[in-house]
C-alpha cells in the first residue's frame, strides 16, 4: 500500500469517504475543516511507473488536492496491491475503492463496445487517438436507442477521459518477417478480440492475455512477441526483452479512462466534482504527451541493446501485402460481431470513423465509404 505523497496515515482498508459538515453550510472550493476531508482510495492494477499512472493519474490527483486546497485527499494503491487488472472497474462497482484506472478492453463480455479504438488505421498518433478518444467519450450524439456512446456502455460510471496509447506495433525477441512464411504460425499476444480477428486473416497464432502476464510468458518463450505501444515498454520491462519491431503499420489504440461510480460521484460535494472536471481537462493534453516523450526516449536506448526497429514500407512486397491482408475486414467484422449481439455496430465504427478524420486520422478506403 503506498500513501500518495506520504501524506496519509491509514486505519486499515475499511477507510472511506468521509463527509462530515457538508450538509449544513455552502460548500466552496477552500479550506475546509478537518472534519470535512475527503479520502478517496486510488488504484490501479498497473505498476506505478506506468503513463497512465505517472502522467495522467497522479498529476490528476495532485491537482484535485490543489483545486480543492486539500478538501479531497487520496490514498492510492499500485501494481496489483489492492486490485488487478482488469477487475478496477468492479471494484468501483463494489467500493472497494473509490476512484480507479479502468481498463474496458480486457473486459468485452461487459464492454463489447470499448475495443472500437483498437481497429487498425492508416495514420493516426498518440495525440489523434486521444482526442478522438475524449471526443467519442464525452459525445452528446445518439448512438441507438436514444443514448449516447458513453451512456449505452460505461452508464455506470462517471468517466473522465485520459489519453489512449501510442500506436500498437508488433514486436517480438527476435523473430524477423523477411517472408510471408515468417508471419504465418508466429505466436503474438493479442490485447484484444479486433487483434485476433486480423490475426486469424493473416495467419499469426494470437494468445489474448493481460499485458501484466506478458513479460514472464516471453521469458519462458510461451509466445515469440506482442502486438504492443513502444512507448508502454518500460511500464512492464520489455525493453530488455524486445529485439525486432515492426513499425509504419498502426493497429490501433489501447484506451482507458478515469472512473467513479455514479453513486460515488453523486455523493462529491459540487465544488469537488468541479475540481476533478477541471483538472481532467488540465491534465489531458500532457498526458497523451507523456507517450510520445517515453518512445522518443525508449527507440534508441532499445537499439543500443540490439535492438532492431523495421519501416513496414521496407518490408518485401509480398510481407506488404500479406499484412495489409484483412485489415479493411477488421472493422466490418468488429461491426458484425456487434450487430449480432444487438449492439450499434456500424454506426459506432462511422462514429469513431469520422471522430479520427476530424482529428486528422486516416482509415482505409473502403471505411471512408461506409454509409
């Protein structure tokens, strides 16, 4: 357990909201009394060198305290100490904690429609994807049935956006893609059902695990590498094990977001609900950046350890083609798979079509001329 900035002494994990005196009098943001502190429980199953905890999460943490001049304080939980992923989401659901990284692709039996960022692209970056993201987030549009994106699957949750991951590449401890025979049977860890699919289509055996499990099942040689972020490398220690990456090919974005629950959030005096909507919108834009920031730093450290980055463009022709094999497919098989099960399908995926072109993304052709 770790008492975020060493402020906290802790009466044992049954510590919880404590709201006393806020019933009678105006609430503001300033100096309350000590009898009106808040203590929020934070927690994530990520380490705690994480971006999204490092630059999203903490910073919005910090900057909560300073709005609300130390009414809201936080006693935060890392690296599986209280929850793991991907169980942050229930347990804001059951209170073991109070405020959490939720991770909704690990989870698509209860949020089918989250992995909708994970459909691999022609262009985008870290900074299109999160706006996207945010965007698709905080939407007002009517998806179906009278609600929004974020009503019909995180209705639960009060949810404020953090930035997505970098691009999703390929990289494995070795194995090299010099042939088509190379890409058919390798074994990569997929992060998501949209990864198996296109696995499927191009031959490449996908074992869909949690990236907490990847590192010690690469180190056994359980698989030969992962479609993953660079810049998410040293959250879990792959730089010491990646040696071949495939970049110049995007597939996709891993999301997530900071949540509450409903009831939770309902029970925050207004000033408060106002200082953590304020410093999500603070925090946002340097949290996307922080990616950006750690790849620029990891590409070269990893290649001065052996390690061996490939432009897609200079793959052979025939590798080309085999990895673009499909991709088109992807997103009309995603949209199917959701249709069937009763959901939005094809309006999500023009939905998140059009959310990445206005923020200067590209998809393939033949989704730009999805009506």
């Amino acid at each position: 357990m770790k008492s975020f900035k060493s402020r906290f002494s802790v009466a044992g994990l049954g510590l919880v909201l404590l709201l006393s005196g806020c019933g009678g009098g105006e609430e503001t943001g300033g100096g309350s009394s000590e009898g009106e502190t808040i203590t929020l429980r934070a927690a994530t199953g990520l380490s705690a060198q994480h971006a999204w905890w490092e630059a999203s999460m903490v910073p919005w943490m910090e900057r909560v305290e300073e709005l609300t001049e130390g009414q809201v304080q936080f006693e935060s939980f890392t690296g599986g100490e209280l929850v793991a992923v991907p169980d942050e989401a229930e347990a804001l659901e059951t209170g073991t904690v109070d405020v959490a990284l939720v991770l909704p692709i690990y989870q698509p039996d209860q949020f089918p429609m989250a992995e909708v960022t994970m459909l691999p692209l022609n262009h985008s970056d870290t900074l299109i994807a999160s706006n996207a993201w945010k965007n698709l987030l905080e939407s007002e549009e009517e998806l179906a049935d009278g609600q929004t994106y974020t009503e019909m699957q995180f209705g639960d949750f009060k949810v404020f956006p953090i930035s997505t991951t970098q691009e999703y590449s390929i990289s494995t401890t070795g194995h090299e893609f010099n042939a088509v025979s190379d890409v058919e049977g390798t074994s990569l860890r997929t992060p998501s059902r949209i990864h198996e699919m296109y696995a499927a289509k191009t031959g490449i055996n996908s074992v869909t695990m949690p990236a907490v499990e990847i590192y010690d099942s690469l180190s056994r040689g359980t698989f030969e590498g992962a479609f993953y972020s660079i810049a998410d490398w040293t959250g879990y220690g792959f730089q010491d094990l990646f040696r071949y990456t495939l970049t110049g090919i995007n597939f996709g974005h891993f999301n997530a977001f900071i949540g509450m629950s409903q009831d939770k959030w309902e029970e925050m005096p207004e000033n408060v609900q106002e200082a953590m909507t304020q410093a999500n919108e603070e925090i946002f834009e340097p949290g996307a950046q922080e990616w950006i920031n750690r790849s620029e730093e990891i590409i070269p450290e990893n290649e001065a350890n052996g390690g061996k980055f490939v432009d897609f463009a200079d793959l052979d022709p025939a590798v080309q083609d085999h990895f673009n094999q499909g991709i088109e497919e992807t997103w009309t098989d995603y949209a199917t798979l959701l249709e069937d099960n009763g959901m939005p399908g094809n309006e999500l995926v023009k939905m998140w079509r059009d959310l990445l072109i206005e923020e200067g993304g590209e998809v393939p052709e033949a989704i730009m001329d999805l009506e």
